[in-house]
C-alpha cells in the first residue's frame, strides 16, 4: 500500500500508512489543515483536507447526548490538546543514557564494602545487573514512544541494545526523526565514568 508523510512543527513524520494516517485525521489527533505528502504528489506537500483523505477528515460522529460531555484534563505527556508531545522525552530513556554512571557506582560501592571491582566475579554479576536494566528500560521506553504515535509502523528499536547503547540510540533517533540528545548524554555519562574509575586505580 502507499506510504504516506505528514508535517509536524516543521518536520517531517513518517512513513504512515494511509489507513493510519486517516485515522489519525478522523480523531483529530491531526489538524485538517496538516501538509500530507505521498508519492504522487510530486514536490508539492498538500493540506490533508485538499486530498483524497478530505470524506476521512469529514466523517465525524453525531453530537453526544447533553450532560454526556464532560471535562477531560488533557494526559501530562501532551501538551494542550494536540495528541502527542512534540519531541520524545521519556524518563527511561534518560536513564539509560546515564547507565554508564551505574558502572561507576557500582564500582564505587563494592571498593567501599571490601570487594575488589576488578574480580572477575563481581563484573559478572554487574554486567548481567545492568544488561537486564538496560533491556527493561529500553522495553518500557519503546512502549510509550509507540503509544505517543513516534513509531506507527511498529519498527524493532530494543534489539539494537545488543549492539550496546549506541545502536539503541541511533536507532531510537533514526525511527523518530531525531533526537539525538541521549546519545551525547550517554558518551558523557561514559567519559565521566572512565574519569571516574582511573581516578579509583591511581587512589589505590
């Protein structure tokens, strides 16, 4: 089936499929007056309601009975009444970009209970501690970027993890059409953390 893009703040989503992209303008999670592009546009993009999706857009539901209506505050991830929030911050995604701190601290703690960081059993048990963290929170990450409408055509972002965060990131960005702020948060967290740890081997 066609492919479909559609204009957000200035850039572009997608591809969608036009089913999708319907949906999306029948609900109002997009205005009528959204650009849309498919390929047979050519160059020019069109507002959604100058295209073949106009009798989606048009399609509304009868009036709901009076007293039936009532207030909804908007969810906290969006704001107003837009649909979806404009960039894609999630508080896991946070959180796995400063992993690499998690190295260090756990480091830090075991010199302080006695136990070498080094040994080969205490990396092990980190390593496997850590990699399960990173994978629940890229799951949950993914799941509400799915939610919030930045992956519609369901693209697999948690296997890239194994190619370690970077792949993760990269692929995170490449599917929302940016941001690549969590990137440069964990090379950070990363550098911090080597800081760290030979300062812990030049203290002993």
């Amino acid at each position: 089936m066609t492919d479909w893009f559609y204009e957000e703040a200035g850039t572009p989503r997608g591809p969608i499929k036009e089913e999708d992209l319907g949906v999306m303008l029948s609900n109002r999670l997009l205005p009528p007056t959204t650009r849309i592009w498919t390929a047979s546009f050519g160059q020019e993009w069109k507002p959604a309601h100058q295209t073949s999706l106009a009798a989606q857009i048009d399609a509304l539901p009868p009036p709901l009975p009076a007293g039936a209506i009532q207030a909804v505050p908007p969810l906290p991830h969006q704001p107003g009444t837009t649909g979806k929030p404009a960039v894609s911050t999630t508080i896991y995604a946070l959180l796995l970009a400063c992993s690499p701190l998690a190295v260090l601290f756990a480091d830090v703690m075991g010199q302080l209970s006695g136990v070498d960081p080094n040994s080969l059993s205490y990396n092990n048990w980190v390593s496997i501690l850590l990699t399960l963290i990173a994978v629940i929170l890229a799951f949950a990450d993914v799941k509400i970027l799915n939610s919030w409408g930045f992956n519609p055509r369901q693209r697999r972002i948690v296997p890239f993890l194994l190619l370690s965060p970077i792949g993760y990131f990269w692929r995170r960005a490449a599917v929302v059409g940016g941001d690549w702020n969590y990137l440069w948060i964990w090379l950070g967290c990363v550098a911090l953390a080597v800081t760290g740890q030979l300062t812990m081997l030049a203290d002993r």
